[in-house]
C-alpha cells in the first residue's frame, strides 16, 4: 500500500515538473494525420495527408466553393475565357502580401508557373496543354492553351493544383534546384497560416499570418500531430487531445459515438468501382451479366458501409455528376444461377486496394458472399495500387475483378475519364481499350455547355457498364468527426480529407 | 587482430545485405515513381521521372552506381520525403535509439530483479511472473492494454510522442532528448522526455526482461553450485559479494550473448511499438517507406540497422572475451 502512495506520488510529481499533458489554449486547434507530411513543395508531390496544411498555407488563383465543386476565385479577383477556348486572362486581387511582406504581382505568378511547368517536378502535368504564359501588367496574368480545355480551370483548383510560390523561395532560396530543397522544409505563400514547427514524423505546427490579405482565422495555432494508428486518434478524440479526425473512423463505430462528439458527412469524389479484366474467366459476357447480378450492390452496401455508402448513379462520383437513377442492375438470380450452372465450374480472384484496406476487404468479402449465391466460388487478395498499375502487363495472372475506392484529381468528369477509362489513363488497371469510347471521350472533353457535357460523359458511363469493363459500385460518404463546438468546417467534396482551416471555429 | 577480423568480415556482410534487399525490391511488384508522381499522372510523366531516375535501367547497373555512391556515405534521397536519407536518419534514428536504451535499461533492471532472487533459492518472485506474463502476450496487445491503462484511464503518462505540443526538442548534440535537456540546461526537458519514454520503453523492455531474466536464473543457478562459490562462502564473504564478485561475472557470458539476439527481436517490435505510441523514430521512417516503395530509404535504414546490429555484435564478441578468455583463445 505505502509502495503504491509512493509510486503515484512519484508519478505525480514527474507530471508536475514535466508540466504533464499541457492544458491547450481555445485557440489552439489539434488534428492528427496517420501519414507524415513528404513534403512542403505544392509542385513535387502528391500527398493526400497535408493537403489542408497546404491549402491554408498557399494559394492558388481559383478554388472550389464550400460544399460544392463550383469554382470561385481565390488569388484571382476575376478571370475570363477568350470565345475560342484557348486563352484564360486572370485579374489578381491587389493586396496579396507573401509570408514574406513581399507584395504580389502578376510576374511572381508568372514565375511560379514557370517553375510549375518544369518536367522534372512531380505535378508538372496539370499543365501539360498549357502552350503560354504571360503577365501583361501587375495585376494580369494570361494562360493560353495549345487546345480550348473547359477542365482547365478544374485543373487549377484541384487539391494538387498550383499554388503560388513566392520569389522568398523561388529567387531567394533557388538554389541549384529551383528550391526544391528549400521547399521540403519552408514556405513563402500567400494563406492565412505559416509554418512555424517542423518536427518530422510527430509534430508541424501552423500559426496564423497576421498580415493575412483576407479574413482573419479564428484559430491562432493549427497543431498537427503525426498519429499512425487510428485506435489511438480516437483515444485522443475522446480525451480531448485532438479536436477532430479528418478521415479513417471507422464506419461500425459512427453510430455509437461517444457523448461530446459530432459527425459531418458529405459527398466527396472517391467512388467505388470494379474493374473487370475482361481476359480471362470474365471474358465471355453472359458470364459476365450473371456476375452483375451478384454485385448489384443493393444487397450489401449496408453491411459493407454502414450507411454511410448509396448506390452509385453512374462511373461519376454524385458530386462531380448528379444522374437521376442509381445504375440498373440485372437483378434476376435465378438466371444468373442458371448461366453459371451451365458453365465448367467458376472460381474468380477479387482483388481489392490496400487504400482504407479494412473497409475494403469487407467490402470484398460481402461480394465473394454474393458470388456465393449464385454457384460462384471467389477467393480475395489485397493489392497495394502500384501493383494494380502492373496488372495490364499480365492479364493472365491478374485478378479477375479489381475492388477500389479511387479519386480523380478535380471536378470535372474529364479527370474521370482521363484517370480511369480512356485506353491511356493510368488507372485503366485491365487495359480496357475501346476505340469508339476514346472518340465519344475527346469529343466530351471539348463541351463547355455543363447540361451538355454531363449528358455526353453520362452515356459513356453507360456503355462501359454495358461492356462490363467497369462497374459503378458505391458513392461512399467521407466522415469528419469532431469536438462538439467546432463549426464552419467547410469541406469540399474535391479535396479529399480537408477541413478549413480558415473557416474553422470554435461556437 | 581479434577486432579486426571482426570489422572485416562485418563489411561483407553489410555489402551482402544491400544487394539482398536491393535485388528484393526488384523483384516485389512495386512502383516507386507512382508513389512520387502520384496515381493519377499520364503515363508518359511516370515514365520520364523514371528514366531521370535511373530506374529504367537494368539492376546490376542501379546496383553498382548505388555501391559507388554508398562507398562516399551517401545513401541517396528518400523518394517520400524529397530529403538525403543520411539526413532523414540522422533525424529519425536518436528517437529509436533512445528508445531501445531505454527499454534495454528497463529490460535488464527487471531481469535481475527477475533473476536474483530466483537464483539465490528464494523461488519465483512477483516481478518474474509479472513478466513472463506481459511477455507472453503479443507486443501489441501489451502496448495497447499499457496505452489504455497508464495513459487513457489513469493519466499518468502520455500516450505518445517524445515530448508535449509546448516543449521545443533540445538542439542536440545527440538526438537523445534525455541526455539533451540535460546537456542545455533544460532538466525540465529530460523529466518530460522520460516521462513520455515510460509506456513505449516499459513494452518493449518486457520480451528483453523475460529472455535475459531466464537466461540469467539458469546461468545463476548453475554457477551458484560451483565450488567456487562454496569456497567464497566459507571465507566469510557476505552473499551479496559472493554473487557480485563470483557469480555474476562468471554467468554473464550468456545473458550478455543473448543481447545481440534480443537487438534484433527489439527492432522488429520497435516498428510495431513506434506506430502504436507516435514514437517519430526510425521504425515509423521505415514502415512509411515501404508503404511508398521508398528503395532508398528502406536500404538506408536496412544498413544502419545492419551495421548497428554488426557492430553490437562485435562488441559482444569483445565483451565476451573479456569477460571469458578462452573465448578468444578459441
């Protein structure tokens, strides 16, 4: 007993010389991330965790509105499109200041374009159709096209868009290497918030630029805590050691939350699809309208979600394309019994991403149950997507259907079809190559008219879920979870995983 | 001569170990341009950054240019963090080390507390029960059940981290933050670094306790019925010098060979424990890398590892000599 007194008092005391757990001030904001931040430089990596850091830290000239993928200005005051397509003409706002103190101008955009273009940097392929870049006056800069790209503008608001880099990095710190160096680990934006703390792999702290252009924060501190695993963040969440989880609660605990906490959910772009390899067992189609049947996901998308999934409408996140109905699936059983019996026995591998693999693999699991019930046999297997990416060079030793939740890089639904369907995207994972598809997605990605456009890209969805090379599974909500009295948290559905850090506040 | 045999040879080995893990990344279906360039980049753009960086040449090429730049110290930059992976270690490798001399410190404590009085005939104590049983657990349960216990419910110590949001880490010299506070003045620092040490030190000392606490007991016990001991009795020593002068250095040998193998069981709960607790040391770095087909990191790290376990092992070749001479007559 008096060994117990003293190892408390012991402990006790330790605390109090160590000043414990510090008691955190109401302006301080604390968010983890199960990832550490690679980089600070907006142009040479592709990160899903920092995006919201760098999304208070630079900006770029227009960005999505709240709750929407509508565009509005950001650095840009104004911006019009000449009638050919070909030219974008930008109106900066004119009392934009660098972390710096220095003055924005329409050459710093210029410069930092410049550098953006560089093929050696990661994201330099946003803007690959970009033929000219100019800065006729202070506050005017021009972007001309090599062919009219009404995603353009997508492109600039996309969570990896560009975001001006100030000449504080891009002259000061230029180095040998256009300050990449320099940039991993310093800033010069324009945001509401300069990076203040970098501690690698546990801690990066914000603080607020008082000589911020726009409005003020409210919050004085963003603290970003590196906390691999998720058990843990919701430990933290429910001492009251972090504010909110941006991503990754997992669904079966989002109905019995504890008391003190709240959830938002909204729409984001991540669909949930499978891709058919169409070269092996799959590769004869009334097989393949028999497997349809199984997968329509009205029969387990509860159990695999939670609730927090609907059926998907189209191969278009509802966020980017609002179609009417959600996609007609076979629903006869029976005859889908009946091809299968009728053909040599079937097994099928389901794949499934290593991306939020937990949610996956049930998902995978409730389908291969679904297989089940029409005399298919299916085994699973998790592949990380840089494997995905290698299935086209062996059709034969990839799996039959490949299970992913993966988002495009904007709004627009040529990011769709430019990321997952045309026989060149990256993430056609099987191959898929249609020719009369590619002519109706070239065609598509010229329409500027929104109704028409949506019509056109809706009708290619459809004929690739005719020829079952891809199938529209699920529109799975994100969910933040949150600190009640936290309010304006903004999401927008093309920036995965962010809250705003500008708008964010405590009630 | 003894030592330098044993550097020879440690070389070899070293050079043995890059091609295995470099020839093993080949042949694992992983893309480390994609994790640079991201998913959604053409084609043509991933196969550009390939080729600047060499990766599109054949692996006795890649292989041999990395030899080269390794034999002037440099481990080439992490495809993840953009940094020299000499920079990245230097940054992550004093938090682990901290770490695992931590739980040693702790481990061997507990192991003679374990060992002790098990030895001298006073049969099982509490502290040896108590450890066989948390080690017989998973690593990560105990951390875990530790984690809610210490940290969440009771409040004693934190749940992870190095050190608290309003604490800035020391400017070095040795990365060891403990050591560090202490070293700039900041003593405040040290008691917050160790009090942050506690729970990820204590889970991963229990598995070190256990193993030498055994070996311990059962080289003890064998050495106590030596006549020796007897002699040292009959002369009057107390029992306190005759297990510190007699036996303890006459059964050390195999607890202290035993420490190269628990080094190596440490680093592969280190990069279970770091996750678990937020620890920013080198296992966090490592699992990270993987996760990003990080080549240059993961050898980075497979070779200060490497070397780090080469060298202790050579140490304890010298320990042992030292402490037995007919080892190195053998």
């Amino acid at each position: 007993m008096k060994s117990t007194v003293a190892l408390r008092a012991g402990i006790a005391a330790l605390a109090l010389v160590a000043g414990k757990l510090p008691v955190c001030a109401e302006t301080v904001l604390r968010v983890a991330y199960q990832k550490d931040i690679s980089t600070f430089d907006p142009d040479n990596a592709f990160p899903l965790y920092g995006i919201d850091a760098l999304h208070v830290i630079y900006q770029g000239l227009v960005q999505y509105q709240p709750g929407t993928t509508e565009l509005t200005g950001w650095l840009a005051e104004r911006w019009s499109v000449s009638e050919d397509g070909l030219t974008y003409r930008f109106r900066l706002h004119d009392n934009v200041r660098f972390h710096d103190g220095r003055a924005l101008t329409a050459s710093d955009v210029l410069a930092y374009f410049r550098r953006r273009k560089r093929p050696d940097l990661a994201l330099s392929y946003f803007l690959n159709g970009v033929a000219d870049m100019k800065a006729p006056d202070a506050r005017t800069f021009v972007i001309r096209l090599t062919a009219p790209d009404p995603a353009f503008l997508d492109r600039l608001a996309s969570a990896w868009g560009p975001k001006v880099v100030g000449p504080g990095a891009l002259v000061d710190h230029a180095g040998s290497d256009h300050a990449e160096t320099w940039l991993n680990e310093h800033e010069d934006g324009t945001g509401p918030y300069r990076i203040t703390q970098i501690n690698r792999g546990q801690r990066y702290v914000l603080s607020r630029n008082e000589d911020y252009w726009g409005k003020r924060p409210y919050f004085d501190r963003i603290q970003i805590e590196i906390v691999p695993q998720m058990a843990q963040q919701m430990l933290m969440l429910n001492k009251g050691d972090l504010d909110l989880i941006q991503n990754g609660y997992p669904f079966e605990q989002l109905r019995h939350l504890p008391s003190g906490l709240r959830l938002l959910v909204y729409d984001d772009l991540g669909l949930e699809m499978a891709y058919v390899n169409r070269s092996k067992r799959l590769r004869d189609p009334t097989l393949r309208r028999a497997v349809l049947t199984a997968l329509n996901p009205a029969g387990w998308l509860d159990d695999a979600f939670f609730g927090f999934a609907t059926p998907a409408h189209s191969l278009y996140p509802k966020a980017m394309i609002a179609a009417r109905e959600p996609v007609d699936f076979p629903s006869d059983l029976a005859a889908a019994r009946a091809i299968v019996a009728a053909a040599p026995p079937v097994t099928l591998e389901i794949g499934y991403g290593d991306q939020e693999r937990a949610v996956q693999q049930r998902a995978a699991e409730l389908l291969a149950s679904a297989l089940e019930r029409i005399g298919i046999h299916a085994t699973l297997r998790s592949y990380p997507l840089d494997q995905a990416l290698l299935f086209a060079e062996d059709l034969q030793r990839a799996p039959d259907l490949y299970l992913a939740q993966n988002y495009p890089d904007a709004a627009h639904p040529a990011t769709q079809t430019g990321v997952f369907f045309s026989s060149t995207a990256p993430l056609n994972f099987f191959g898929y190559k249609n020719p009369h598809i590619d002519q109706l997605i070239d065609a598509a990605d010229r329409v500027s008219d929104r109704a028409e456009r949506d019509r056109r890209y809706l009708v290619i969805s459809q004929q690739l879920f005719a020829d079952t090379a891809f199938i529209p599974l699920a529109d799975i909500r994100d969910v933040i979870v949150y600190r009640q009295g936290l309010t304006g948290l903004d999401p927008r559905p093309a920036l995965p995983w962010v809250v705003d850090y500008e708008s964010i506040r405590r009630e | 001569m003894f030592i330098a045999k044993r550097l020879i040879s440690l070389v070899g080995i070293l050079i043995a170990m890059t091609f295995i893990v470099f020839s093993l990344q080949q042949i694992i279906p992983a893309d480390p341009v994609r994790a640079i360039v991201g998913m959604n980049a053409p084609r043509a753009t991933a196969e550009a950054r390939r080729k600047e960086l060499g990766l599109d040449q054949p692996l006795p090429q890649r292989y041999g240019r990395y030899l080269s730049r390794l034999a002037v110290g440099d481990l080439g930059v992490s495809t993840r963090t953009h940094r020299p992976v000499a920079v990245d270690l230097a940054h992550f490798l004093p938090a682990s080390a901290e770490l695992m001399l931590a739980a040693f410190a702790v481990g061997i404590t507990l192991a003679l507390a374990a060992a002790l009085p098990n030895a001298a005939g006073h049969g099982g104590n509490a502290v040896a029960t108590g450890i066989i049983a948390a080690s017989s657990a998973p690593i990560f349960l105990v951390a875990q059940v530790f984690a809610l216990i210490l940290w969440y419910w009771l409040g004693w110590f934190p749940g992870g981290g190095r050190l608290g949001p309003d604490t800035p880490p020391p400017d070095g010299p040795t990365g060891l933050f403990v050591l560090d506070g202490l070293l700039n003045g900041h003593p405040s620092t040290s008691i917050e670094a160790l009090y942050h040490l506690a729970i990820p030190a204590l889970t991963l000392a229990l598995p070190v306790a256990a193993a030498l606490g055994r070996a311990l007991t059962s080289s003890m016990t064998g050495v106590l019925r030596q006549t020796y001991v007897r002699t040292a009795r009959a002369k009057g020593l107390s029992e306190f010098a005759v297990v510190r002068r007699h036996v303890l250095r006459n059964a050390a040998p195999v607890p202290v060979a035993m420490v190269g193998l628990q080094f190596q069981q440490m680093f592969m709960n280190i990069l279970i424990v770091e996750g678990l607790f937020a620890w920013p040391g080198v296992g966090s770095y490592l699992v990270q890398a993987f996760a990003a087909s990080d080549l240059p990191a993961i050898l980075g790290v497979s070779i200060a590892f490497g070397g780090c376990y080469l060298v202790l092992a050579a140490l304890i070749d010298v320990l042992q000599a030292l402490l037995d001479p007919r080892i190195e007559a053998r």
